[in-house]
C-alpha cells in the first residue's frame, strides 16, 4: 500500500477526526488538526471596521462596494455580437467540404 505523508504530526498538534474514504480501488485518510500554538481569531472593534470597503459582486453590476459606489459590468459580450453574427452567418454558407478543408488547414496551423 502506498502512504503520502504531506507533513509531520508534532507533538503539540491535537488531532481531531480522522476521516476514511474509499473510492473504487483507492482509499484515503483525511486528518484534522488544531494546533493550540496559533491563537484564536478575535473580532476587530467598531472603529477599525470604518475603514473597511465591503464588496458585492453582481451581473448587472460587476461590483457593489459598502461605501456606495457601483462599478458597471462592461458587458464585453454585447459589443462582439455583431461580429459573432457575421462570422456565423458567413460560416452557414460554407458546403460540408470548405468546412472540412478549412478544419483541416487550421489544425495544420497549430
């Protein structure tokens, strides 16, 4: 059987869980581990948080942020559609075999 040890387990690390899975033919183990060397997250005071921007993204609009302002989505997809249009138009027009000869010379190019 073959064991990936990603990294040591030290001595001040306590493990949590241990999660076994098994897939088809393979099986994995899952470690969970706390370290009590890192301290806990505390939640920063009301008067720091003023200063912090929030920010939402959206379709309409690709960014909404706490402080009001809205930045427009640029909406790339609409300006190409006339080209899109064209070029399929024109594409629809070709017979099976320009298409196949055409498929053909672009593969060569790559």
């Amino acid at each position: 059987m073959k064991f990936f040890d990603s990294r040591d387990i030290t001595p001040n690390w306590e493990i949590r869980t241990v999660t076994i899975t098994r897939d088809i033919d393979d099986w994995y183990v899952s470690v969970l581990l706390k370290d009590e060397t890192i301290p806990d997250y505390h939640p920063k005071p009301a008067s720091e948080l003023q200063t912090i921007v929030g920010c939402d993204v959206g379709i309409k609009k690709i960014a909404a942020l706490s402080n009001g302002e809205m930045i427009p989505n640029p909406k790339i997809a609409q300006k190409l559609e006339r080209r899109l249009r064209i070029r399929q138009r024109r594409l629809s027009r070709w017979s099976a075999v320009k298409l196949r000869q055409y498929c053909g010379r672009v593969s060569l190019r790559r």
